[in-house]
C-alpha cells in the first residue's frame, strides 16, 4: 500500500503547483484570447465545446486532490 500512497501524495502536490498556471491559462483565454480571435476569424463550435469539456474534467481532477 504505501507505494499507492505514495503516488497519490506524488500526483496531488504536482496538481497543487500545476493548479494555479492552469487557472491563470484558462482565465486569459477565455478573457484575452477567444475574444481576439473572434475578431480575426470565426471559431469553431466544437472548440467551446472541447473547452467546456476539458474544464469540466480538470474541475473533477481538483475535486479528487480536495478530498
């Protein structure tokens, strides 16, 4: 068991200090980023789409590190 331990404790500090850039990542996207883009071109749907998903199961992620 303290193998399985170990790779818990392992993965829930490289969330802890990988978390903060990701939030910083995701925020200035959606507040910089998209919001440019869609006065150079039209996005596809499916790239909100994938956003919505990709956050959604990074969200499940940190649920899993806080318990």
């Amino acid at each position: 068991m303290p193998a399985r331990h170990s790779n818990r404790v392992t993965m829930a500090r490289l969330h802890c200090t990988l978390s903060p850039a990701r939030a910083r990542h995701s925020h200035n996207e959606d507040a910089k980023f998209i919001p440019f883009m869609n006065t150079r071109c039209k996005l596809p749907a499916k790239l909100e789409k994938d956003h919505e998903w990709l956050v959604a199961h990074m969200d499940k992620i940190a649920a899993t590190f806080a318990a």
